[in-house]
C-alpha cells in the first residue's frame, strides 16, 4: 500500500511540473511588454476611457484635474455603515 502513495505521489507531481513546464510559454508576458508596465507613463499617453452613453469619452487629463479640483469628501452626519460577519 506504501509503495502505491509514494507512486502515485511522484507520478502526480511529475505530471504537474511537467504541464506547467509546457503551458508556461503561453501565460508569460513578453518581454517587452513587461520592461513597458515597469515604467511610469505620462497622462496623456493613456487612451480615453469610456464612461459609458451619458459622458462618452473622456481624456485621463480631465479625469484627474477633476478628481484634484473635487477631492472625495467623506459624509459627516451619517450612521456608520453595518457589517455583516459570515452568515445570510
């Protein structure tokens, strides 16, 4: 009975390493790609986002001028939000 874990055990992590080897080349981020996200971009070198049918597209520039000129506010006068722990 010992013999067939150990068996199995070696078999399992054989097949394991051994597809993982294989299918790494296909989840591996290029290269380039990778040198690219490691390094800050400028604002305006972002695409528009698109906020949907009521604002369209809006350039990142704007986006965050606003966000600077209008910094969230927390709500004062509120009752504290209720969480729920585990259950329905």
């Amino acid at each position: 009975m010992r013999r067939e874990v150990v068996i199995f055990n070696v078999l399992s992590l054989v097949g394991t390493l051994g597809l993982s080897a294989v299918l790494f080349s296909y989840a591996a981020v290029p290269e380039e790609k990778r040198l690219a996200a490691s390094q800050p971009q400028p604002m305006e070198a972002f695409s528009d986002v698109d906020l949907g049918p009521d604002y369209w597209q809006i350039p990142v520039v704007e986006l965050v001028g606003y966000y600077l000129e209008n910094p969230p506010v927390k709500a004062t006068g509120s009752a504290p939000v209720k969480r729920h722990f585990g259950g329905c």
